[in-house]
C-alpha cells in the first residue's frame, strides 16, 4: 500500500509541474500496474514524396540527405496490456537506443519523472517520452495535451513547406500549397540561391500564401544578407524571415528588425539563449522546436509567451508519431499561434493508420487517451530495414 501511494504522490508531482493537481487514487487503476515488461525496436526508412527536397542544380545540402537517414519506431508494452508507441529523431545513435530500451525494462513508468525522464541519452529520448506520455494518458484516459497542462488550442496551424527551389519548381510547390488549402509556406534559403524570385513566384500564383523563409544561419553579417532582405521586404508576402545570420550576435539580430517590415525569427530551443535573445530584443517570434522534449517545448513557449513573443513548433520532417507529439505540444501551448512543422503528410507514409488530419492549413487536435494515434503495422513492416 505504501508503495502505491507513493507511486501516486510521484505521478501527482510530475504532473504538478504542468500545472494539473495530484491525481485522484481513483485513476489510473488502483494497481497501477505500468511496469515494462518488452520494448520492440523497428529500424525504417520512409522516403519523402518527389518534388519537396531542393531543386537539383542548387547543390547538395542537409535537406537531400535526410530522407534516407533511419528512424526507430518505439513499441513499449506493459504488465497492464497498455502500449504506448514512440518515434525517436533522426540521426540517432542505434546503440543507445537499445541501450535505453534495455535501462526501462522492467521499470514502472510512473516511477519516471516523465517531465525529466532518467534515460542512459538524449539520442532516443523523444522516442521514449513519446511512448511514456501514450501509456500514461492510455491508463487515465487522458489526452497528451492534458498530461502537458492542458488544452490551450482545438486546432494548430500549419504550413505547407519545400527545401531550396529556383523560381519554375517552387511555382509547383505554390499550386499543390493552394490545392490542399493551406495559408503558406515554408521555405529554405541561402547565399547565392535565388529565393527572392522564388518567393516572388509564389506571390504570382497566389499572393495570399504567406511565407515563412528559413536561412539556417548562412549569412554571415547583416550587409551580407541586406539584398536578400530588402527585396523579400518589397514583395510584401512574407510571413517571418528566419534565422537570417549567425545567432550568436544578438545585437545584430536587434538592428535588423530596424531594417525591414518584415518579422524576424530566431530558431532557439535552450530557454537560456531564448532570454538573451528576449533581454536584447533580437526577434519577434521565435521558432522553439524540436525541443527536447515535449514538456520543455511547451515550457519555452510560456517563457516567450510571457514575453509576448509568439511561437511555433519546427521539426525534423518527422513521421507521424512524432507529428502527433507535436500537435499535443502545440495544442497545450496558448502562444503557438505561428504555423508549425507538422510535415508527415509530405513522406509516401506516415505509418499511422490514420494520419494527422489537416484542413484549411489547421491540423486537427485528438481528444482520445494517449496520443490518440494507432500504429500501421503493416506500414511499419514495409519500411523497416536491417
């Protein structure tokens, strides 16, 4: 009985960080019986549609890449008969994956803290919190976005979103955005690429889209990038002009929001770099994700959000259990109003047996317990790879 209760009072102590009481002795099942008893690992590799990664003659870069790096779906069975499914990020290290799965058998999840979860690496955290949160929302009946604080949003806006394109591709790009009815897109950029026509294509095929740029920190000086911004600036159809230089030099990062109408955002996930970038008044939105984890996303939205910085959710063109992740993050997050990466729609699978829903740029936030998301095994079979 002791033991029971202490359980409880650790589960009451995580979740009280989120800002939810203790939970009753009456949820969760009065045995609490949550202890790992397997984990299964499945290697795959989901490749992305044609036409999304960057035109060809751009050269070679991160985003050509990605595709074919591997992911581990997580499986975490339970002496309960609850299962909670996980994805980890890509460019994971395999050997601490396994190690990790090993470290948690035999655990019962609700010893973990699952704010900080005690893991061997942070390699396949995401993959492991993930499913952690599914089985514990499974066992209470509770949606993820309620293990997080709370449902601060029904709906999450999304982009559509490309790699770097000259003007003719990303004009296909700008018809499929309007075709699936969303309000705009991310695109990327950097020196020497022609972004500013690029993006004055897509305002010739539909000057509503409105577009995020994202220059990865390529510019190295504020005059270096000055063309670039100036002529995104006279087109009038950008959203947000990401990450334009190093991100390092905040004071930097402060002129330039002098210098154009155009929003500037920084990609920052470590809340102290958000403060510095807050105390210097280096940006207008910030993009905080992927975050460590997901307790942590929804923790530096509240510092921008108390700041009155608005925010959203970027990625690492996940799959759909991590895209599910994401939703229930953006969902408990009130100043997430910016639209996130929430991409599993552009890989041939997202090996979900029903994907997330998006409509009118808005993907839909689920109210079933845990993640709310069922696994295709079938799918998962056809991807996985030795």
């Amino acid at each position: 009985m002791h033991a029971a209760i202490s359980r409880r009072r650790v589960l009451g102590a995580g979740f009280g960080l989120a800002g939810l009481p203790a939970v009753p002795a009456s949820a969760a099942g009065h045995s609490e019986r949550l202890k790992i008893t397997k984990v299964e690992l499945f290697k795959v590799v989901v490749p992305m549609q044609p036409d999304i990664i960057s035109s060809p003659e751009l050269g070679p870069d991160a985003l050509t890449e990605f595709p074919s790096l591997p992911k581990f779906i997580v499986k975490v069975h339970t002496d309960a008969g609850l299962i909670g499914i996980g994805e980890t990020s890509r460019e994971v290290d395999e050997k601490v994956v396994r190690r990790t799965s090993e470290a948690v058998t035999g655990k019962n999840i609700l010893d973990f803290n699952l704010t900080r979860l005690d893991l061997p690496g942070w390699a396949a955290y995401l993959g492991f919190e993930t499913a952690f949160y599914d089985v514990v929302g499974k066992a209470l009946g509770w949606p993820v976005w309620r293990l997080l604080g709370g449902k601060a949003q029904a709906r999450v806006l999304v982009n559509y979103w490309c790699g770097r394109k000259n003007p003719t591709d990303i004009r296909r790009v700008a018809e499929r955005a309007v075709k699936g009815g969303f309000q705009g897109i991310k695109v990327k950029g950097r020196p020497g690429d022609p972004i500013v026509k690029a993006v004055a294509a897509i305002a010739e095929v539909s000057p509503a889209l409105k577009i995020t740029v994202d220059f990865n920190a390529h510019y190295k000086t504020a005059e270096e990038f000055r063309p670039v911004g100036k002529g995104l600036d006279e087109i009038g159809n950008v959203l947000v002009m990401e990450d334009p230089i190093e991100k390092s030099d905040m004071a930097a990062y402060h002129r330039l929001r002098g210098e154009y109408k155009t929003p500037i955002a920084l990609h920052l996930s470590d809340p102290r770099a958000m403060i510095r970038a807050i105390r210097a008044d280096a940006c207008a939105m910030f993009n905080t994700g992927p975050a460590p984890s997901m307790a942590s996303f929804v923790a530096n939205a509240y510092l921008a959000g108390a700041a009155g910085i608005p925010v959203w959710h970027g990625s690492g063109h996940e799959l759909g259990i991590l895209d599910a992740a994401m939703l229930h993050s953006c969902a408990a997050a009130p100043n997430c109003t910016l639209p996130s990466d929430i991409l599993s729609y552009q890989r041939v699978d997202d090996l979900l047996v029903r994907p997330v829903e998006i409509r009118d740029s808005y993907a839909t936030v689920p109210d079933k317990p845990g993640l709310g998301f069922e696994l295709d095994e079938d799918a998962v079979k056809r991807y996985q790879v030795a």
